[in-house]
C-alpha cells in the first residue's frame, strides 16, 4: 500500500509510463486510459487533502493562533518521519 505523497508521485509517473508505450493499443490502451483517469482523480482528491492538512499545521503553527484544530487535521511526528 503506498502511504505517502512520494509514493503517490512514482504511481502517477509509472502511469505515464505505461500509457506513453507505442505498443499499447486499441482495448488495451484504452483500458489504461481509464485506469490513469481513474488514478488522477483519486490523486487529486489525496492532494487536496494534503494541502488542507498542510494549510491547517500552518493555521495552527501561527504564534497567534489559539485554536487547536480538530483531530483529522494533526500531523503526527510519525508522519513526518516518512
């Protein structure tokens, strides 16, 4: 299972790949095509969802804030370390 944003990039770059094979025709390539569709809207969601997270530690990391954010937008040290 590929868990981080890196991973995500390699993913969407091997699509490319694929997609890109002069060899790749007719069903196949079509059935390819639908899988990068799919892969590109999955992605796009997983990265709006890291640039809220994002958005939110920096919300939260301000010396003027004093709100503490709701539990879905914490960044563990965990996550970081990846």
């Amino acid at each position: 299972m590929k868990a981080n944003l890196a991973d995500l990039n390699n993913v969407l770059f091997e699509q490319i790949e694929r997609i890109n094979d002069d060899e790749l025709t007719g069903t196949l390539l079509d059935e390819q095509l639908k899988k990068t569709k799919a892969i590109t809207s999955v992605a796009s969601t997983i990265v709006a969802n890291a640039a809220l997270a994002l958005h939110a530690a920096k919300i939260q990391a301000d010396e003027f804030c004093q709100a503490s954010l709701p539990d879905m937008f914490s960044i563990s040290e965990k996550a970081l370390v990846k």
